[in-house]
C-alpha cells in the first residue's frame, strides 16, 4: 500500500475529520505530524496512536500565522526525515445572515479558511516542488459546490479553496513537478464546526439538519486515504460526500 510510510502532515487535528484521519492513517503504517491549536487535545490524541502502535509527531500549530505552519512542516521533517502529505482541514464555520454584519466572524473565515490553506501550501511548496512529489489535500464543503442562505462568506472561503486546488494542480502539471492535489467536499458530518455559530436561527437549523443526516468524520478519512493510496501517476482531485439520506 502506497500510505505505508508515507509522511503526512495534518491541520485541524485535534477532534472530527483531521482526528478521524491521524488515526486511520496511524493505522495504516503513516507517519503522522498532527497540528492544531488545542496542545492537551493533541497530546491525548498522539499517546492513543502509540499506543496502537502508530508513529506520530505534534505540534501546537494556527494556520493563520505562517510560522507556525512552516514550523509544522519542519516538525516532520526533522522527526521523520521529510513530508509526502498535507492535509490542509482546519476551518471554521460560523454562518450567519450578511445583514447581521458578523464582520469579525467573516474576518476569521477568511484567515482560518482561506489564508490557513495559503499558509500550508506555501510551507510544503518547495520541498514538493524541490523532490517532484508530494500531496496537497484540502477538505472544501458543499458549500464550495452551491450557495444558500446565512452561508456567503463561509461559502466564498470554501468556493476559493475550490478555485486555488484547481489552479495548483493545473501548474504542477505544467511544470512537472508531480504534485497531486484532492479538494474533499462534506456535506452533513458530524464534528465540532457548529459550535462556531453564533447566530441563534442559524445555528438551531444547522443543529437540526445534522441531527436528522449528520454521519461519522471516519467517512471522511477514509476519503483521504483512498486519495493517497492511488498509484502515484493517478490524480482524483474532487470527492463529493455526504450521507446518503441528505437530499442536497
């Protein structure tokens, strides 16, 4: 199997998609460098992946501050002598109506969502482009495929990510430089992104939809190995998922 021994970097780690995948990964003979912002979280997190045997390094990390990403990738390097994969899944999802002008919650869309992601890529960049290998994955959202209500700016930072994934795995083909890329769009998964609503209406629907659809993030991670255990000459840049009861 291609995950066997393969480096993988992983933001947003500490609960949901990113802790469902460090474990899946762990298991499947990864090694994994988890960073999130949350250090007890992380702590628990990497002491359960040695003890099944799993090798694993963390590191307090924000997405929104470009050392820290950049520090991230040279944890995995230092620790385990080089990087294969990143996936870039911290994000934050607090909807809410334009008209309510939650502009410091856009704010943070913006740089958790958006300039998190710009952040990791240009910390793995040149060592990817410098071996002429290397994996860039993203977890997107439904919301990066369609728009609805209270969703604009969370929806724009998804649509962006769509756009950049697209554009990076265009340039690497043009310059040869093997990278492949996966941009993931979830729909109804349970993890902890709710809890950054604040708006009242909002967050009682979103709580609902969940409720009635919501699956495990473990569906998630099993997306991203399937990504990563293809033959390094085949690309599958988008994967859809959601539960199959969710009607959109």
């Amino acid at each position: 199997m291609t995950i066997e021994n393969k480096v993988v970097v992983i933001t947003g780690a500490s609960s949901g998609i990113g802790e469902a995948t460090a474990k899946l990964l762990a298991e499947k003979g990864a090694k994994v460098v988890l960073g999130a912002r949350r250090e007890e979280r992380l702590a628990k997190l990497a002491e359960e992946i040695r003890s099944n045997g799993g090798q694993v390094a963390y590191r307090v990390t924000d997405v929104v501050n470009p050392d820290d990403s950049q520090q991230l990738v040279q944890l995995a390097k230092d620790t385990f002598g080089g990087v294969d994969v990143i996936f870039l899944n911290a994000g934050l999802m607090p909807n809410s109506p334009l008209s309510e002008l939650k502009t410091d919650e856009w704010n943070s869309m913006v740089d958790v969502n958006i300039k998190g992601v710009l952040n990791g890529i240009a910390a793995v960049l040149p060592t990817f482009t410098s071996q002429k290998s290397g994996h860039i994955i993203t977890t997107s959202s439904v919301a990066g495929l369609k728009a609805y209500p209270g969703g604009a700016v969370y929806g724009a930072t998804k649509w962006a990510v769509r756009d950049l994934m697209e554009v990076l795995r265009m340039e690497s083909a043009q310059e040869g430089t093997n990278i492949r890329t996966a941009t993931i769009y979830p729909a109804a998964i349970n993890t902890e992104l709710l809890d950054t609503i604040t708006d009242k209406n909002i967050s009682e629907g979103m709580t609902a939809l969940y409720e009635q659809y919501g699956i495990a993030p473990d569906r998630v991670a099993n997306i991203v190995a399937f990504a990563i255990d293809q033959p390094e000459d085949t690309n599958i840049n988008e994967f859809t998922i959601g539960p199959t009861s969710q009607p959109w």
